[in-house]
C-alpha cells in the first residue's frame, strides 16, 4: 500500500519532579536538604531513512510518545533522563508542524524539515526540563527549603507528513497514454497496465539502467486528465511527486483510439501542470509521441512537433510495446539530464555558493 500523506501526534517526554528530602542520619539531628532533580523527559526526532518508501506504518499507528524522565530522589539522587524517540520516514519526507485544527480549519502548516537525504534528522518535539529538587533551593537564609519543582511537560505536536518522491525524470501524460508500458519496459518497475483509464492509482519509481554504468530514476505518475487541479479523476494530489525531478517526460498517445487530438491533449496537460504549480511548466521537457505502430494520421506527427516547439520541446516518437524509437529516447532523456545537472551547478556557481551537490 502506497501512502504518501498521513499526520500523526508525537509528544514529547514530561520533566522527572524535583524531589523534596532531607538527610537523615544517625547522630545528625538535623541533616540537610538533599532532594535531587528530576530526569529530563525524551524528545521526539524524524529521522530519514533509505530502508522504506512508503508512510504507510504511521497510517494505523499514529501517536508516538518519548520516554517520561523519572523522579528525583533523595539523597541527592537526579532522575533518570528518558530514552528519545526516533521516528523513521522514507526520503523525500516533508515535515510540517499543523496548528491547533478545528471542525472547520483543518489547521495551518508550517514547514520543520525537508528530508531530502538520508540521516537527516530534525528534533520534532522537545522533552520537559525536569524539576529542581530542594537541595537546590538550599541559602545561607534558609537553610532547610520546603520547595521542589514539578518536571515541565514535554512538546505535544501534531505533524503532517508528506512524501515526495525523489526521481530524476517524470512521465506525465493523460490515462491510457503508455505512461506503465514504457515504465515496465525501461526499467524493473511493473505497475499494472490495462486498455483502461486510472489504471495506475499510485506513483511507481524506476531504475533505468544505460550502458557504461550510467543510471537514472524515472517516475510513472497516474493519469492526468482536465481539471485534475480542481480535483478531477484522480486530481493532481500526484504531482507533487514530479516537483522535485530534474525533467519532465510528456507523453502524448499519438493513436488516434482516444479519440481526442494528440496536440489537445498536450495543452490540456500543459494547463494543469502550470495551473498546480507555474515551476512545473519551466522544467526542461520532451515531448514522447507514443503508440506510433498504431498512428494512423500521418499528419498528427508533423502538427504535435510544431505544437511542442512552440515551447521549445524536442518530440520523440517511439512505441512502448515495440520498443522502436525508445533507445533514442532514453539517450535524449540523459544527455537532458546532464545538461539540468551541468546548469544547476553552473547557477550554483553564479549565486557565489561553494556547497552543490
Ligand atoms: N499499440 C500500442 N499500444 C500501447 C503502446 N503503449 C501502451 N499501449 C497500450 O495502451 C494501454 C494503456 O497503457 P498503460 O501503460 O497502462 O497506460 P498509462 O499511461 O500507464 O495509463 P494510466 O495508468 O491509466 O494513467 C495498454 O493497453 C497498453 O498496452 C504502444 O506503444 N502501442
Ligand atoms: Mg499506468
């Protein structure tokens, strides 16, 4: 089960109470004050971690609770601090802390980490201070202080999880382009592929493996048809998932079996890339014209390259099924890459930052 949005409640440890004591010893009529602190209580961290892809543990088991620091005794004895609690999440995971949610508000985001690498590690919810027992209260006045602190409770958070893949190429297209076909061809991932709309329901990452050891990672995005930015078919809820790739891959089924125009097809999802997010639409691109052993308008292909030059977009026809025209592609799809990669580190270089990855 694929689950890429869930919020789960995390609190923190409670502080140990100071402790409110006084020596007693043979001998010694009136000992001194000797209470200890209380422990501090455990605090909560979320942690990345390569060993999972999906949110899906923290659909059935979402509240979390940090270890509680334990009592001060006397003696002068602290409490023991409590064990944190470390949450792991697939890379890619986005943080967000929800303000108090109503009936009516579900209650504001704001943003606590970006989990893009591994180990990263962001403190969630911080334990309680434990009390200061009344050995410390002890003055040269009052010599004998009746006075402990209680422990300080620790952070209770509501946290929103979201999870963006981090793939260097998505395809996008409408239903039933060959978006899975091509997918399964290219690499070890094999979503289910039918002669049916919607029969990709969560996104699929693979691994395309190039000769001369190069390698990329290619996301099959489910269907998106008009209005998916207002919610509909299976809506844009996906497309977080191709914010971070370095290209887009829009293929456009050139069959004519939809019956809808191929060149329509590509504005209308051009439209709802831009209208979810405008950086979308400004990411390199090529345009793939699939299904060409079943084009049957020759025209079609000559009227979709002119379309997609308008925006500067490159068209490849391939089959997904024969496999004519994919080898060009893939090559394409990396020389594309490298000149992304070449130009984010060439930006790096011009906004005067040392640290690009
Ligand atoms: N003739 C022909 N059929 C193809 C080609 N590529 C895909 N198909 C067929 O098109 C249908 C849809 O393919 P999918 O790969 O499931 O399409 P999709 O884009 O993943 O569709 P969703 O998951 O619904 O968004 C299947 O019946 C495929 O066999 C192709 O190159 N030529
Ligand atoms: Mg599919």
């Amino acid at each position: 089960m694929f689950v890429d949005e869930v919020d789960i409640r995390v609190s923190a440890g409670d502080g140990g109470r100071g402790c409110m004591s006084f020596r007693r010893e043979k001998f010694v009529p009136r000992g001194g004050p000797d209470g200890g602190d209380g422990g501090t209580g455990g605090s909560v961290y979320i942690v990345a971690s390569a060993h999972l892809n999906t949110l899906v543990t923290y659909r059935f088991h979402p509240e979390f609770h940090a270890a509680r620091g334990t009592h001060g005794q006397g003696s002068n004895r602290t409490g023991h601090d409590g064990d944190d609690l470390v949450l792991e999440v697939p890379i890619g995971t986005v943080v967000y802390e929800r303000a108090e949610a109503s009936e009516a508000d579900p209650g504001a985001l704001r943003l606590v980490g970006d989990l893009a690498r591994a180990d990263q590690r962001p403190l969630v919810a911080r334990g309680g201070h434990g009390g200061r027992g009344n050995a410390r209260f002890a003055t040269s006045t009052n010599r004998a202080p009746r006075r402990a602190e209680p422990g300080l409770e620790g952070e209770r958070k509501t946290l929103a999880l979201q999870l963006k893949l981090i793939a260097d190429v998505g395809l996008v297209g409408f239903p039933n382009a060959g978006k899975s076909t091509l997918i399964s061809r290219v690499s070890s991932a094999h979503p289910k592929i039918a002669d049916y709309p919607f029969t990709t329901l969560t996104p699929h990452l693979g691994v395309v493996s190039l000769s001369d050891d190069r390698s990329f990672v290619m996301a099959d995005v489910p269907g998106l048809i008009k209005g998916a930015h207002a919610g509909q078919g299976l809506g844009d809820r996906f497309l977080r998932h191709v914010e971070r790739t370095k290209l887009l891959v829009h293929l456009v089924d050139v069959s004519g079996a939809s019956g809808r125009d191929a060149v329509a097809d590509f504005e209308t999802i051009r439209r709802e890339l831009s209208l979810f997010d405008e950086a979308l639409v400004r990411k390199p691109q090529l345009g793939v014209a699939n299904k060409i052993d079943a084009l049957d308008d020759p025209a079609l292909l000559p009227r979709l390259e002119r379309r997609m030059r308008d925006f500067s977009i490159p068209l490849f026809p391939i089959s997904a099924v024969t496999g004519q025209g994919v080898p060009a592609l893939l090559e394409a799809i990396w020389s594309a890459l490298d000149a992304a990669k070449a130009k984010t580190t060439e930006d790096a270089l011009v906004a005067g930052t040392t640290s690009f990855e």
